[in-house]
C-alpha cells in the first residue's frame, strides 16, 4: 500500500515501499526528497513564539473590542460557527448580524483561544488593526440588500507569505519581520471584491523549504502551530498549516493558503477542511514570497466546498505581472453558481487499488458510487520525478531575489538567499533552531539554463503521464487519492487537485478524498466535491474549539 511518508518543504511527498529504516536514513540525506516523517510529535524544540507581544498584537483592537462580552459571544455563536459563507450572509440581509459583529466574533475567538492558554494553537500571526473600522464601513456599505460578490464583507485570513499593505509579511521568518509592503494581486482583488483581510495566518517558515528536519508547522516568528484535533499528538501538515488550523477552529470565514506541491491539500485534509490547489495560474502568484515559479500558485481554504468556490472566485483575475497567468473568459460567479446542479451520474473516476485498504477511503469510494459515479480500480503509473528538488533549488534562487527586488519592502538589506543564510547565523537559536540546511541546498546549486529548461519539461510531461495514461485509456474524468499523496505528481503537472473531509482514523487524525484533474477544470473538480460532501457530510468540528 502506498502510504504517506514525508512532509518536505511546502509539498509532501509519498513514497512506495519504503520501510521506516530507509525512511530515517533519508532524514539526513539533503539530496533526498524527504525531511521529517509524520510521526506523531510529543516534543518540540520550540513551542511559542518568542518574537509576538500578544499585548502589541490586541493593542490597537481591545479598546473595540469592550463592547463585545462573553455574553454576547455564546448569544451569537449558533449563527457564525461551522456556518458557510451564504448563511452568513444570509443573517446580515436579515438584519440578525452585521459586518462589524461577525469580524468582532473572530477576533473574540482568537484572543480566547490561539495563544497563551491550555487550548493555544499558535495559527495567527498578526491582525489587521483596522478591520473592525473596515468592517463597520462594509455595513455602510450594503445597500438595497443587494451584495456585489458572496466575500463580501467576509473576514478572511491570508497565509503569512502574501503580500497585504496593512501587516508585514514575514514568511514566518525573523528576517523578514519588518516587511511592510503594497498589496499582493490576489489581496488586492479580494478587497476589491469586498472581503476583509482578517489577519495574517502562522505557516511552516519560508513555505517549508527552509530548515529541512523540522515540524510543520513551525516559524520562528509565529512559533508552533498545533492541530486542534490533536494538540502536539497530530501534525497540521505544512505548509499553509496555519490556514487550515485556523479555518478549522473557527477563527475566519475562510483562509487564503499556498501551495508548491502539497502546502494546501497538505494542512486541508490533516485539519478536517477543504483545500484547492488551482491549476498553475489561474491565481496570481505576484507579491507573494516564492519558492517556484514553475510551480507556486495560492489557493483556498475553507469548511465547506460552497465557501472554497465563493473564495477562489474572489482571487480570480488576470495579472499581467505574472508570466504564467491565465485569463480563460470566465466571470466572477463562474466557479459557484451550479455547484447545487452538479451530478455524478456520468461520471468516471479511477481509484487507486493499493489505497483501497484504507477503510474512509473505501468508504468514500462507495458514497461516489452511490450518488452514481462509475469507479474504475487503477495501478499507479511507474513515473519518476527526477530532479525535482533541483527544481526548486533552481527557481527559489532566482525567484526569492526577485521578490526581494520588486515586491518587499525597500529598506530590507537582502538581494539574495546568502544574504538571509548570513542574517540568521547571527543568532541561530532564535532564528533558525532547526537549521537552514534547504536554503544552503538552494545557494549550492547550479545548472545551465539547458539543463534546467528540460528538468522542467521531463517533470511537466511525466507528472501529465501519471494521470492522463489511465484517464485517456480509460475513459476517466479524474483520479481519486488521499489527502497529498498525490500532490507531486499533480504540482509538476500543474493540474488542479480539491481535497475534502472523509472522517476520521480510530486515532481521531482527519483524512481528506482528493479529487484530481486536467488544468484548468476546477469547476468540475468544486462539483464533484461538493456532491460528495453532501452526500457524506464527514466534517466535525473540533471538540474542544465549539
């Protein structure tokens, strides 16, 4: 059976056949694609943050904040928790909520649960100072009853990696701590189309391709991010671990999370959420702090596919700044307005065989058929992705200077990652207790622009293989996996990939159906998730976070 082995920067890759031992060697092998298995983590070399002042965090918002008591907090919160995007709006235009509430009921929520507590989950970083004023204005705003878009108005959580003018933007990292910067395209367009920028979510550090045996989870900044279905016992997947920890807890309407090969489908399905990974382009990836831009895109994460569809709509839009963006003629509403209409009658999906041994699998499996999917058993292609880490090493290099260059903030003294290696050996416990062996990976590495141009073009066109061989001889419409097991293959493809709740192992750890497919079908992908989701409903919230 393949199984999940490794979470390596922001992707995990799976491994066939590998036993433990190997496994543990690999540990120390910087050529290898792994770098911590996931085990269950008892201990951890740093816990809390040492770089957040929760009072310099709450300063600006506890004097808002005196009108909202415990009272009103429990009154409420039968309207806001675990409740989707459409509900919530559908409570504003009834007059039982408002803009300003809401955004204080988030904001209450994390102040009572995410730090310094016996409940902490160290899943935000920073917070927007003004939202409340921002949400207050929405509630001007709403006229004649009539929303321009469902964010609207949605207080929304951005992975610590995108750009947004009102918080740094760090990465997680010590270096980038006074990063103020201009908007990132995709922030810009979401409050364009109304959402408020709630706070900035904790992420494992520089996308998880920085430190190499380290936790998910972790930034020197934010601390450790912990799993509220299983605090310091089930790991909140990397890298985007914040947002899902986050959206899974209740702390925001939805979250914005990365992803290279793994970072969102990753944290989504460890922390019982829905997670999209877009097909390679359709978001802007301009402003946000790189690793490849072979291969990065931002994506969704919510509760619910309904709200992932609201939100990727939200993001939506052509950059001209990005080379490889997309512009397909689609309108704003496009990817949720026949969610509902959706049916998996004709509908063909090939099913991994050795992944039928896992019963919430096998389960899921049986739900698809009776909503009328056809499912078809599958062996994996024997497909090799060589060269892979090079791949990043190769793009991080180029891509992180550029970043530096155009879109961080002026007064930062770095031009490239031997800048940022110097800056952290000036204080290596505080800033990099794990160590930094990936970024001397990508400093030590060199190629041609030959060898590096069909590095890329062998990944694309065997990532492609792995799917499209069984679906063209098979007639299938896409191939079901488990949480990122699958992500490698699909990152280097640049196909779109949705994972969405399927229960819970006997241990209590959550696992995800992920939905896989060509590029640029993520409106099929958001309806066969969502027929699933209402045909199963496996989500449940954490237990102690209610």
């Amino acid at each position: 059976m393949r199984y999940l082995l490794y979470i390596f920067a922001i992707f995990a890759i799976v491994s066939c056949k590998k036993d433990d031992k190997k496994v543990e060697e690999n540990i120390d092998d910087s050529t290898d694609m792994s770098a911590i298995t996931t085990k269950e983590f008892a201990d951890f070399r740093v816990l809390d943050s040492k770089h957040i002042n929760t009072s310099d965090i709450w300063r600006s918002l506890d004097a808002q904040l005196n009108d909202f008591s415990e009272e009103k907090y429990n009154a409420i919160a039968p309207l806001i928790l675990e409740q989707d995007i459409p509900t919530l709006q559908k409570h504003i235009l009834d007059g039982n909520l408002s803009y300003e509430v809401i955004a204080k009921f988030y904001l209450y929520r994390i102040k009572k649960f995410d730090r310094e507590n016996d409940f902490s989950l160290n899943s935000i970083i920073s917070l927007n100072p003004r939202v409340i004023e921002e949400a207050i204005q929405k509630d001007k705003e709403l006229l004649n009853k009539k929303l321009k878009h469902p964010i609207f108005g949605m207080p929304i959580l951005l992975k610590d990696n995108i750009n947004t003018s009102e918080m740094p933007t760090t990465a997680g990292a010590i270096a980038l701590r006074k990063n103020f910067t201009d908007d990132a395209y995709v922030s810009k367009i979401l409050k364009a189309r109304g959402a408020l920028i709630l706070g900035k979510a904790n992420l494992s550090e520089w996308a998880y391709f920085f430190c190499g045996n380290c936790p998910s989870g972790y930034s020197a900044i934010g601390g450790q991010t912990l799993n509220p279905y299983g605090r310091k016992v089930i790991d909140t997947g990397g890298s985007s671990s914040g947002s899902g920890v986050a959206v899974a807890a209740n702390f925001c309407a939805a979250a914005v999370g990365s992803e290279t090969a793994g970072s969102i489908l990753s944290p989504a399905s460890q922390n019982s959420t829905v997670g999209l990974k877009p097909t390679v382009g359709l978001l802007s990836r301009t402003g946000i702090v790189p690793i490849s831009s072979t291969l990065d895109t931002p994506g969704p994460i919510t509760r619910t596919v309904a709200d992932n569809a609201i939100l990727l709509s939200a993001m939506y839009g052509n950059d001209p700044r990005d080379k490889k963006s997309l512009n397909p003629e689609w309108d704003d509403s496009y990817f949720y307005q026949d969610l509902k209409n959706a049916k998996l009658s004709d509908k063909r999906f090939g099913a991994f065989k050795h992944l039928m041994e896992d019963k919430l699998y096998a389960n899921a499996i049986n739900v698809l058929k009776e909503q009328g999917a056809q499912i078809v058993e599958i062996d994996e292609e024997k497909v090799d992705l060589p060269n892979f880490i090079r791949l990043l090493n190769l793009d991080m290099k180029k891509d992180l200077a550029n970043y530096l260059s155009n879109y961080a903030n002026s007064s930062l003294e770095y031009e490239s990652i031997e800048d940022i290696i110097t800056f952290n050996k000036q204080d290596s416990v505080n800033f990099m207790p794990y160590g930094q062996k990936l970024f001397h990976g990508v400093s030590n590495d060199i190629a041609t622009d030959d060898e590096f141009s069909k590095m890329k073009s062998t990944l694309k066109s065997n990532g492609q293989l792995f799917f499209n061989k069984p679906m063209q001889a098979l007639d299938l419409d896409g191939v079901l996996s488990i949480n990122n097991y699958h992500a490698a293959e699909a990152a280097v493809a640049e196909y779109p990939a949705i994972t969405v709740p399927m229960g819970y192992t006997e241990a209590g750890v959550p696992e995800g159906l992920t939905f896989i497919t060509a590029r640029l079908k993520e409106k099929e992908l958001l309806q066969w998730a969502y027929n699933y989701e209402q045909a199963s409903m496996k989500r449940v919230a954490p237990k102690n976070y209610n």
